[in-house]
C-alpha cells in the first residue's frame, strides 16, 4: 500500500544519522573495590551506607555474596555500588524507612511524594551501580504494618483515583555521566529507573525482570536530560519499558541501541514532553509481548514538540500496538499542545496484526511522520486522523518470531 510520498527520505535518515547520544559510549569496566561485605540476610542499612560514605572516589563498595536488606541508601559522587553475582540487595518492606517525614508512605493522597527512592544518587559525577547480582524492590511483599503488598497499594490508588506513595527502585537527579552495568533489577514498587535533570546516562546490559501486571513499574525513564544510552538491556515490567519524558527540561540526544523488551507497555514517549525531546535515535530493538510497541504520547495539559526521532531495524511480535502516535493520550485540557513531527520509522518488521494509530490535534498541526521498508501482517488496523504520512509500508510480514 502506498502513502503519499511527500518528504524525501533521504533526509529523513540523514537527520536519523546525527540523532543521538553526542558522547562516545563504550562497555562500562567495573570499578576496583574499596571494601567487600558479605550478606547476612538482616536488615544492614547503616553499615552498606557507612561503607559508601567512606570509598574513595573511583573505587566502589562491593556486595559480594549473601543476602543484604536495607532502607533507603544514598550512593556519594564518584562512588560506585558493586553487586556481584550471589549477591542479592532487598529493599527494606517497611514503608517508615523510606518515608518524607509526613507519615505518608505506603498510603493514598492526591501528591503521591511521601517516600524516599531506595536508592539515591543526587548531584553526582562518574558515579554508578555494576555487577551481575540483583536489585530486588520487593513490590510484591507485603509491607510491614499493612495488610498489602506496594503493587496491591498502586491498583487501590487507580480505583479511587488517587496517588500510590511507594518508592522508586533508583532515582538519580542533576548528576553527570552515571553509569549501570550488567545488574539485575526486579520488583521495583514504582519506577526501575529515573534519570533527571542529568548529563550523561549509561545503562548498559541491564535486566528489569517485574510482571506485568505491577502497576507503574517503569523501566527507565529519562526525565529532563541528555546524552543518554541504554544499550544491549532485557527489559519486562508493568508500565513503559522505556519512557523519554521531558516535563521539568528538555530531554536529547538519546541512543537506545540492541535492546530486548518482553512484558510491558513498550518505547514510549511521553506523556509529558512539555520542554520538547529531540534527537532520538532507536536501533536494533525486539518487542515480544508488549502492549504497544513505539509510542509517542501527550495531551493538551503536557505537550511540546517532539522531532528528530528516529525507529531503525525494530521486529515486533504479539504487540496489540505497534506504532502510536497520539496526541490526545488523555482527555486533559490546556494550552500545551503536543507537535509531533520528524519521526521517522526504517526497517520496521511487526509479524503480527495490530492497530496502528496516527493521531494529530488538528489539521493545520498534524503528526509528520516517514516510512521506509515497513512492513506488518496483514489483517492490522490503519487508524489515522489530523496525520501527514510520507513513504510506504507492506502488509507482507511473516514469521512467528524475531
């Protein structure tokens, strides 16, 4: 089926081209060990966070076997965080050791801010989390005290329409070149990952492995930044894979290279993109299983403009919905309009039927957007509205994975 072919592809891929990450990004190395510690399966929150404060810039704390469980932990610049395999971190159940101080954590409220992530790394530079052990946020366990588990408490907060205040597994904010290497992160009570306002991000072969009926369990979400790479990582939880979001500054210059995503609700960008995300660049990615494969969404309470994104050598299979583009995610008003323009899809394979959705504001705003070599199972769903859609796809895939 042809579309009409209105921009030059050409163009198109040579933007793709400079789309990215402007740092050089190579294999992280695990940093030399200040000191070792061996789990004992209790409660250690003093005496990890006494070792990281003491390391030597450069060096990291090494959890070398055994069973840690500690509230909430924060890792110092320069610092780096060593779990190597045998070694598992749990995150503490009781909601008063990550609680803000307003006796909120673990409740519903209309804010949702009343827990501390488990782990910090606020104003950092060169600092990071390695090795091949796991991170486990015990979501799905009970919280000391209560009568539910973090995930149990995110599914009340969307029946009565407010606010879960559960930690997230690692934040980092206004931090430079921080890097995560080869971990294991599961479990998560809220978000895996949340880098804001941050100049250089590395994730480099790391596994999220969380059901996907955990509420709000995000991947990696890139908030506000730039000069991003996650590469080669097996990604499946409960809410976006990946989310570029862009609501505190601009997010660009982001490389998503070689990735794997199973459950999940895919490549997402959104929903808040207020400050505008740009030059985006998607490689050599497989979706198995996800609710929708690459998403672009916003509405009128958080849009901006999105461009210079660019999806090459994607395979999809039993995804319900391959590419979204939409900008009225939700019925919300307000005067930030969503602009989606400059997406570009190259060698995209989707071996089965779904529903393909172009949905711009208006006429005279209309998401842009470039195919080349696409190709979907026949029996899909073509959904477009208020959409400029140049290039051409087939509906000729075949296969029964990728």
């Amino acid at each position: 089926m042809h579309i009409s072919l209105a921009i030059a592809l050409s163009l198109a891929i040579l933007h793709g081209a400079v789309a990215k990450d402007l740092r050089s990004v190579s294999e992280p190395k695990i940093p030399a060990a200040c000191t070792s510690l061996q789990g004992t399966g209790k409660e250690e929150t003093a005496v990890i966070q006494k070792a990281l404060s003491s390391c030597s810039k450069g060096k990291a704390v090494h959890l070398a076997s055994g069973t840690f469980v500690s509230g909430p932990l924060t890792i110092p610049s320069g610092v780096s965080l060593w779990v190597d395999s045998g070694a598992v971190l749990k995150a503490s159940t009781n909601p008063k050791d990550f609680d803000e101080g307003k006796n909120t954590c673990g409740t519903l409220d209309n804010d949702g801010k009343g827990c501390k992530p488990f782990i910090t790394i606020k104003g950092a530079t060169g600092t990071g989390i390695y090795g091949k052990g796991t991170i486990d946020g015990q979501g799905g366990q009970t919280m000391t005290g209560k009568g539910e588990s973090w995930w149990q408490l995110a599914r009340d907060a969307q029946t009565k329409k407010k606010k879960q205040n559960a930690p997230r597994l690692i934040q980092i904010e206004n931090s430079k070149d921080i890097t995560l290497y080869l971990i294991t992160l599961k479990n998560s009570p809220n978000f895996h990952v949340a880098s804001k306002s941050t100049n250089g991000f590395t994730a480099w072969g790391v596994t999220i492995n969380t059901p996907g009926t955990a509420r709000n369990t995000d991947g990696i979400d890139p908030m506000g930044s730039q000069n991003i790479t996650i590469a080669h990582c097996n990604i499946a939880t409960g809410d976006d894979n990946v989310a570029i979001k862009a609501g505190n500054a601009p997010t660009k210059h982001v490389s998503i290279l070689n990735n794997k995503f199973g459950v999940g609700h895919g490549m997402s960008i959104g929903s808040e993109v207020n400050d505008g995300v740009s030059d985006v660049t998607v490689t050599t990615l497989t979706l198995d299983g996800t609710t929708n494969g690459l998403r672009i969404k916003s509405d009128k309470s958080r849009g901006g403009l999105v461009s210079g994104v660019t999806y090459t050598n994607v395979c999809m299979y039993n995804v319900k919905n391959p590419i979204v583009l939409n900008t009225q995610y939700s019925s919300s008003g307000g005067s930030h309009i969503p602009t989606f323009k400059g997406i570009t899809f190259n060698n995209i394979k989707v071996l089965t039927a779904g529903t393909f959705t172009f949905d711009g504001i208006s006429d005279s705003n209309p998401v842009e957007a470039t195919l080349s070599n696409v190709h979907i199972k026949s029996g899909s769903k073509w959904v477009t509205s208020h959409a400029k859609i140049s290039g051409k796809y087939a509906e000729d895939a075949s296969g029964n994975s990728c």
